[in-house]
C-alpha cells in the first residue's frame, strides 16, 4: 500500500513596495510581519493558532519543525535571482515599485495536525491566499502590494517522480540562503549551545532531512540509517562553500552559502531510492535550523556522470 504522506502547498507572491522600505537584514521578517497580521485580523478565529508558529516565545515557534514555512525575499538581477539578506546586521533597503519575490510553503499532513492540535486544511490555504493578496500597512509608516503568482500542490508520493532525470548518480546542491547545519546533540551536553558546521557533511544533510520528514509524517519513515551510510554513499566531488557570521535574534551564528557537488554510489536500491526523494524534498523544506524563517533555501540538480 502507497501512503499519501502529507500534502505541500506552495503559494509564490510578488511583493511590490509603494514608497522606499528599510527592511532588518533577514528580508523574511517583513513577510512575517505581514503574514502575522493577516492571520489575527483577517483570518476565522479556528486559524489564529497558526500565530502561535510566528511569534518568538511561544511554545509552538520553538518546535524546529513547523507546519508553515516562508522564504527570503527573492530579486531578479542580472538574469539571476539573490535573496535578500545581510551577512553585517545592516539594513535593507527595498525600492519603491521594485519587485521582489517570496514563498509561503504549507505541509498538510493528520502527523502534525495532531502534534500541534492545528487543523491544516485547504480551506487555510485559500483563506490565506486572498488575505495576502492585497495592499497591506507595513511598520506604521509604509505599504507594500501583494500579488500571488502561482500557487502548487503536491504529495509527498510525487516527490520521487519529480526528479528531472532517469537514474542519476551526481546531485549539487546550491546554498541559497545561510544555513546553519547542526551537529546531533549527546543527551548529557543538552543544556550545551547549538554547533554548527561550516561545511554540508553528506552524515549532517542526510541526518537533517530525515528528521524534518519524519516529523512532517510518521506513516512512512526513513531510518537514521541512511545518515550513517552516507558519508560512505554520498561523496563529496566539489564545492564552493563559503562560512558566514549572520545575526538570528540578536545572536551571531556561523554558518555557510554555496555550492556542493555529491556523486551518489550505492548498490542499495531503497537506499538510492531514498536519497533522490530527501534531496528533493530539501527544496521544499530546507537544510538545517531555522528554515521556517528562510534559512537553509536550497535548489537542488540532478545529473548523470559524463562516460567516455
């Protein structure tokens, strides 16, 4: 039997300013902001719990895996697209009439409705949907204009379809966004501060996806296993990572941006199985802690090794 694990809904939107914004240096926190006040002003009151996922304090906002997620602002420069964010705590500026582009992901799944006693319905999505899609007051003193571009559906069964080749043994994986990968905490150095790596081990990728999937849904887990194979079926053919200091809540934090290049070699075909649907499911997810806030963006491509 074939399990529909969980559903994914990603809303894309334009965010258009009307007068010159100065923004925090994580671009994601004027989203929020805006996302924040749809939900308590606009939305039926059975939905104002999903603020409890926005706000710093609450239970909710701690758990490291949410069932709503929202990007960086994204600009077009250049035939490329960079977020927005600064590595020095120093202000944004987004330009009046300028467009700029954001995500908002949506996991619907009965795991994390029970979790969180939320209920994660369609209905949630188009409530939201035209609750963000208008003109919206932004820190007291300016607006900015909201316009949803494409909105996707998908299961987690489609996933493992949606790799765009047949069989591939080689997959980069490019770092968008910070990402702070954390190391797995023994349970006698708990009360210890997170450690982050600055560079994406196959063991800390692999060890991160399988928690966040298996938090998403429990129908179908994939066993640590595979994170302990990894460093052995996963290797590391390139890169150009690239450490970084960003501010997260006032704290400085290390971690990296850039590229990795991985071939994939294993003689086990749910290993291998397993590992194309995790890779692509970071696209949705993200890498690492804080990824509900942006971090950890990834885009992920899959290839096959040139034969002479």
């Amino acid at each position: 039997m074939i399990f529909m694990v969980f559903t994914t809904y990603r809303l894309r939107f334009s965010l258009i300013p009307l007068n010159d914004i100065v923004i925090s240096s994580l671009s994601s926190k004027i989203v929020k902001n805006i996302l924040t006040k749809c939900i308590e002003e606009k939305i039926y009151d059975k939905y104002r719990s999903f603020v409890k996922f926005l706000k710093p304090g609450d239970v909710f906002y701690k758990s490291p895996v949410k069932p709503i997620r929202i990007t960086f602002l994204y600009k077009t420069s250049s035939n490329s697209i960079k977020p927005l964010w600064s590595e020095h705590d120093s202000k944004i500026i987004l330009n009046k009439d300028n467009e700029y582009f954001f995500d908002i992901i949506i996991f619907e799944s009965e795991h994390l409705n029970k979790r969180f006693s939320v209920s994660i319905e369609p209905s949630f999505v188009f409530e939201l949907l035209s609750c963000m899609e208008n003109t919206h007051e932004v820190y007291n003193y300016a607006r900015v204009k909201i316009v949803c571009n494409n909105v996707d559906v998908f299961n987690s069964n489609d996933l493992s379809n949606s790799v765009n080749i047949n069989e591939p043994d080689t997959v980069i994986i490019d770092f968008k966004t910070p990402t702070l990968l954390q190391y797995p905490r023994h349970p006698k150095l708990r009360n210890t501060p997170s450690r982050h790596s600055l560079y994406p081990q196959p063991f800390l990728v692999l060890l991160s996806l399988i928690y966040k999937w298996n938090n998403i849904d429990a129908k179908e887990p994939i066993t640590l296993a595979h994170a302990i194979f990894a460093p052995y079926e996963i290797i590391e053919v390139g890169h150009n990572i690239k450490p970084i200091t960003i501010h997260l809540r006032k704290i400085k934090e290390r971690g990296f941006i850039g590229w990795i290049k991985y071939g994939i070699d294993t003689r086990s075909r749910k290993r291998y199985e397993n590992y194309l649907k995790l890779l692509k499911f970071a696209e949705i997810v993200g890498i690492g802690r804080s990824t509900s806030i942006g971090f950890g963006h990834v885009k992920v491509t899959f290839t096959k090794r040139k034969t002479t």
